[in-house]
C-alpha cells in the first residue's frame, strides 16, 4: 500500500494523539479537564480520517470515488455525534441534556457505512444506477431510525429513563456493527489480494467500535466509567485505524464481477429487503402490544411511531417500485429496439449473402460464355481468309466478329461489376483527427 504524503502526515498525528491518550489515562485521574480530553480526542481523530479520506476524491473516478465520499459522509456524521457528546458533557454541569441528537447522528452514521458497502466499490460493472441507491440509502436510513424511535426514543421522549433507554440503544447499535461486520466478511471472502485485506481490516474497525460500545456500557451500568479512561481505548483505536484505512484508496481498483448479472440480482434482493422492512414495522407493533409493564404513554408513542414509519416507508417502496417500473420499460424498449436491429442486420447479411451467391454464379457464367465467344472469334477471322467466300460472306463474317466482340464486352463489363461488388469498403478515414 502507497500512502499518499498527506495521509502519512495525518497518520502520524493521529499516532500522537492515540499516544496521547494512552499516557493521560494512566497518570489522569477521574475530572473534568480529562471529561474533556476524552470527548475531545474522537472528534480531532475523526476529522483526521475524513481528511485522510479526502485525499482519493480527486485521485479516483467512477463507483470508488462515490464509495470514499459515502463513506467520508458516515465519519462526518460519527463526528458530530461525538461533538454532541462533548457539547453533552459541557451541559451536565447546569442541566441535563437529552442524548437524543448525539445517539441519531451515531445510527446515522453507521446507515452512511452500510450504504457504502452496499455499492461494491470492488465491481467495475456497480453503481450504474446511482438514483436507486439514492433511494436505498433513504429507506435503510429510515427503517434504522425507525428501530431506534421505537425502541429506544420514548424513554427519553416520554419519560426520561436511562435504565430502559441505555440498554435499548446500545442493544441496537451492537446489532447494527454486526451487520456491518458480516457484511464485510461476506466481501471479504468473495475477494482476494488488496480487496480483501482491505474489508477484513474494515471488519476489525467496526469489531472494535461493537467490542468498545459493550464495554462502555457495562462500566456504565457499574457505575466505574469516566470519560477519557482506558474504557475508551478500543474506540479510540478503530477511529485511529480509520485514518489508515483510508490510505487504501490508491491502492484499490474495481476489478470485474466474476458472477453474472450481480447487479440484478443485487437490485431484486434490495427491493426484497425493502418490502421486509415495511412488513417488520406491523410485527413489531404486535409484539408491543404484548410486552407488558409498559406504561400507556410509551405504548401509545410506539403505536404512532409504527403507523407513521409504516407510512413514509411505503410511500418510499412505493417511489422505489416505480423507479423500477420506468427502469423495467426502458430495459424492455432496448430490448425491442435490440431485436428490430438484429432483424434489420440479419436481412442485410441475407441479401449480401444472395448477392455473393449471385456473383458465383454470374462470375461462372461469363468465365463459361467467354470461352465459346474466343472460339468463335477465332473461326470468324479464318473464315474471312478463305478465298472462295463470295462479298456478302465477307460481310457476314465481319458481322459475327463485331457481335461476338460487343459480347467480349458485356462480359467483362460484368465481371468488373462482381470485382466492386466483392471488393472490402474502404477504410474511413477521420477528417479530424484527435490532436
């Protein structure tokens, strides 16, 4: 792997401040300053990575370069959860700020991740159709916040319980980071060389953030976590490892899918999921309604949040199918308009062939008409040298000469004609050449 110089500098001081980090968590004791430091160290690690990032945007075309500003989209997203997080810790000090904002950038985040995945930046033939993953990313983006309003929102939105909200949210996350994480093993396997070192190393990142958030939620629910400590250290190490993951980008090219139509069947599969995902909202209404020790107030906040992103989901499948219906007519146009040329060039062959064909035979018969014409020029010219021959055989015979050579010269009038017919079109040449 060729880093580019930059990345190599934006490595290096992320190296520093992972260093950094280490030394304050063994010699710093639990404060505010080190709150601080801690909340601090993410956010100029992240910034690092999306700069690192940057630096194959004008380097790369084609699908990888959306891949890598898809990707840097997630990381500005993750950034600004932990900026809230810092701006979180800030307001504890006179109030007590919801965690709302800070846990949906977070979700979000992760949704931008999985949506730079799902365009398989590894295909050359991916991302032809970019207005559908538009849509893709919208339905995933709102069928995960949708788990995350249902589940986790109205302990905070309703009544203000963290010992039924933490555990809710960071339930959904770990199951986000393990569909991402097995999304990228799958990835991995199908590839090899550089593709796939590249997957697996991702696959650690999104490893340690899972392994990070559990552990930060079991020192909080102990009650021993502070900011800045060595509980933040995995996290820490895979926002670090992010900034090397970027330096990738100059090594990877898309290669071509070995497996035929995988964008089709990747574009069936997604609107299978899509339906799934409408269809999972009704299911979990009804097993709402059986939890019990539910508060009515949370339970009736579930029931309107089911019914308005059972709603705006299937106004997007609904958005989505039609797109594929307008993708689908104009497949089957190309395909009408594929067969009229084929019939159109099958004729053309067919006629060629009939006057190939025609020409044989045509240049058969001159060759065979030709002959007997020589002879009978031959036998006209000795019949002229024959004394005997009163003046009106003489102009009989000149007469025979002239029809016979008005027949040499229909003939090879015709054989010219076949010599064009048979002869290769000449070569186009190009009035304007590049320069």
């Amino acid at each position: 792997m060729n880093m580019l110089s930059r990345q190599k500098f934006y490595l290096a001081l992320g190296t520093a401040i992972f260093i950094a980090h280490l030394v304050v968590a063994a010699a710093a004791k639990p404060s505010f300053r080190l709150t601080i430091f801690g909340d601090t160290i993410p956010i100029v690690l992240l910034l690092l990575a999306v700069l690192s990032t940057g630096e194959n945007f004008s380097r790369i075309e084609g699908i990888l370069s959306v891949f890598w500003k898809v990707f840097s989209v997630g990381l500005v997203a993750l950034a600004l959860s932990q900026a809230y997080w810092y701006y979180y810790d800030w307001r504890r000090l006179n109030s007590t700020p919801s965690p709302i904002p800070g846990d949906s950038l977070f979700i979000l985040a992760h949704v931008f991740f999985l949506s730079a995945l799902a365009l398989r930046p590894h295909s050359s033939s991916a991302g032809r159709d970019l207005r559908t993953r538009s849509l893709d990313f919208v339905l995933l983006s709102a069928w995960w916040l949708s788990l995350y309003c249902y589940f986790s929102l109205p302990w905070q939105w309703v009544s203000r319980e963290l010992a039924h909200y933490n555990p809710t949210y960071y339930l959904l996350a770990f199951l986000q980071h393990v569909v991402i994480v097995m999304a990228l093993l799958v990835l991995s396997f199908r590839q090899t060389a550089m593709w796939r070192r590249f997957y697996l190393l991702l696959a650690t990142v999104f490893s340690l953030i899972a392994a990070g958030n559990l552990i930060l939620n079991v020192a909080i629910d102990r009650g021993s976590y502070y900011a800045g400590s060595y509980y933040d250290t995995p996290f820490f190490l895979a926002l670090y490892m992010l900034i090397f993951v970027a330096g990738f980008g100059s090594a990877l090219q898309p290669t071509d899918d070995t497996t035929s139509y995988r964008e089709l069947m990747q574009t069936v599969w997604t609107a299978r999921f899509a339906m799934l995902g409408v269809l999972s909202l009704p299911f979990l209404a009804l097993l709402g309604l059986r939890e019990k020790n539910i508060p009515a107030a949370i339970a009736s906040f579930r029931v309107k949040i089911i019914f308005e992103a059972t709603f705006l989901l299937g106004i997007l499948v609904y958005l989505k199918l039609g797109l594929l219906a307008r993708e689908l007519v104009r497949s089957v146009q190309l395909t009408r308009d594929s067969i009229e040329h084929l019939r159109t060039v099958q004729q053309k062959v067919t006629h060629s062939e009939k006057l190939i064909a025609l020409g044989r035979l045509a240049s058969g018969a001159a060759h065979e008409i030709s002959n007997p014409l020589t002879a009978i020029l031959g036998y006209s010219e000795l019949l002229t040298d024959v004394p005997s021959l009163t003046p009106e055989d003489h102009i009989n015979a000149g007469s025979i000469r002239q029809q016979v050579h008005r027949a040499q010269a229909a003939v090879t009038s015709l054989r010219n004609v076949l010599r064009q017919n048979s002869a290769p079109p000449a070569p186009v040449v190009d009035k304007n050449p590049p320069s």
